[in-house]
C-alpha cells in the first residue's frame, strides 16, 4: 500500500498535473498548439536525446541484452495494435497512431523516476532504461515519424520528413561523439542542459494543451478497451521476452517494470505534427496515464517475487 501511495503522490499525481496545467492555460489563453509541437520536435526533443546519448555510460553486455528486448517487445506490442486495428475496423491514418501509441512507451519522464524509486542507486536498473530511451528514439525519429506523416500522404514523403527530423541527426552526433570522447565547451553544454531539464514540463503541459482543443470523444470507447489491453499484456509480454533471453535478476525486473509504464508524450507530439488522427494519440496517452496508476503497484509487487534477485 505504501508503495502504491508513493508512485501515486510522487510520479502519476505530479504528470497528470503538469498535463492538467497545459489543459487550463489552452482554456483560458488559447494558444497555437502547433509552436508548441514544433518547439518540441526541433528543438526540445533532439536536444534530449543528444544529451541522453552523450552522457550515458552502459556496458556493451548489457547493451545486447536491453537492445533484443526493446525491439521485440516493441515488434510485439505494433503487432497488437495492428490486429486491434483490424477488429475495430480502423481507416489507414488511425491504424498508423494506433501503432505509434501502442509502441511507443514513457520510459523517460515515468519510467526512470520509477525505476530510481523501486531501485534506489542501482546502476544496472538505471543504465537499462537509458538504453531502452535510446532504442525507442531512434524508432521514434524513423518508423514511428514514417507511420504518422505516411498516414496522410505518400510513402516518399513520409520518407522526406524522415529525413528532415533533427532527432535523427542528434542520434547520429550524440553517439559519434560519445564513442570517440569528443568534449563539448560549456558554453554551449549549459544551455542545452537548460533545454533537457524543461523536456518533461514542456512536454506535459504542451500534452495538456493538445486535449484542450479536442473537440470530439469520438472513439473513446476504442481507446479505453485498447489502453486497457496495453496496459495489461505489456507487463506479461515483457516477462515472457526476459525469460525467452535468459536475463534474471534486478536487470529482468527493471525491464518488466520500465514497459509496464504509459504510452510517451512523443506519441501525441508527432501526431500533432503532421496532423495524423492527434485527438486519438492525445487520448490514448492520458489514458494509459491514468490507466497505469492502478496497473503498476501489482507490477512492482509480484515481478520481485516471480523473478527474485
């Protein structure tokens, strides 16, 4: 119970806040949701994973283990969401956010407060959900940017824009410069840490704002019995993944627990930008928000205990 309480006061109760922050200053102020988007997109979000990627250390062991784990289970998890689609009879450009929504997973801003709380100062728990973070950016900035801008236009042009995505560009540069110990003046180290620390609040609220301009709860039925599918058999497929690899202990435990967290803001960001089915995506990500409060005490209670240190 206390461990429910906490991950309540301290993870979802402060995210639903910041989310609900950005839904009264749309209200009130009525903003241009799309320079928030793009703020984020070009700016924000390549700056985030640049420093995620030039700051983090992991062992290469650990790299083939998180690296399997993230692409199947993130195989598995579009798979699911493309069956749903056919069941629920879903048109092109909501089979594409579905995919994105179901895939994509907030291990950033939930998922490494909660693994620091379940593991306090364990370096393996932490380091997996960098890499995990790395893994999902790096689908993020290719097939899911492909999925949501091929949901209303061509395969070429989905390709294009592709190609114009700075997170891509922060991917490649954050790793070559990593590899190769290239340091970078603070000058220009301290403000792109000023940037990577307003990752979290600016995306939440910009979240907030999005749902504000939602003018119809049509399919919300679809996204309700689809958050609850996801937020169930993430956990389970997860554990199925860790026993199929052969990885145990405090790591297998993180891995399970890190996927069994919401659906990423980045999901409804991309969306947004390139105007695929963004009402949905915005949806489905409070949803699993919400969802994953009651959901993730039991994960965190019976993991330990099924796969024990």
């Amino acid at each position: 119970m206390a461990e429910f309480v906490h991950i309540l006061l301290n993870i979802s109760l402060p995210i639903i806040l910041l989310i609900a922050v950005g839904f009264g200053f749309q209200k009130i102020f009525k903003t241009d949701v799309r320079t928030f988007v793009k703020l984020q997109v070009y700016l924000v979000i390549p700056v985030m994973v640049f420093i995620k990627l030039y700051s983090s250390q992991f062992s290469a062991d650990l790299l083939y283990t998180v690296v399997p784990y993230m692409l199947i289970l993130m195989v598995v998890l579009f798979g699911i969401s493309q069956l749903l689609s056919v069941i629920f009879r879903f048109d092109r450009p909501r089979r594409k956010a579905m995919g994105n929504a179901f895939m994509l997973i907030n291990t950033g801003n939930y998922g490494i407060p909660l693994i620091e709380l379940t593991f306090p100062g364990n370096p393996i728990a932490f380091a997996s959900q960098i890499i995990m973070i790395v893994v999902q950016n790096i689908i993020t900035g290719t097939f899911c940017v492909y999925q949501a801008s091929s949901g209303k236009s061509t395969s070429k042009q989905a390709l294009l824009n592709i190609v114009k995505m700075p997170i891509l560009y922060a991917i490649v540069l954050g790793i070559l410069l990593r590899t190769f110990s290239v340091p970078i003046p603070k000058t220009f180290l301290i403000p792109m840490n000023y940037i990577y620390q307003a990752f979290v609040a600016i995306a939440l609220i910009t979240l907030g704002i999005k749902l504000a301009e939602v003018k119809s709860l049509k399919g919300i039925k679809h996204v309700i019995i689809s958050t609850v599918i996801k937020m169930l058999l993430a956990p389970v497929i997860g554990f199925g993944i860790v026993q199929m690899l052969g990885v145990t202990g405090i790591l297998a435990q993180a891995l399970i627990i890190g996927i069994s967290t919401p659906t990423a803001v980045t999901a409804a960001i991309i969306a947004k930008e390139f105007d695929n089915e963004a009402d949905f995506t915005a949806q489905f990500v409070l949803a699993t928000t919400v969802f994953c409060t009651f959901t993730l005490p039991f994960v965190i209670y019976f993991v330990p205990k099924l796969l024990p240190a």
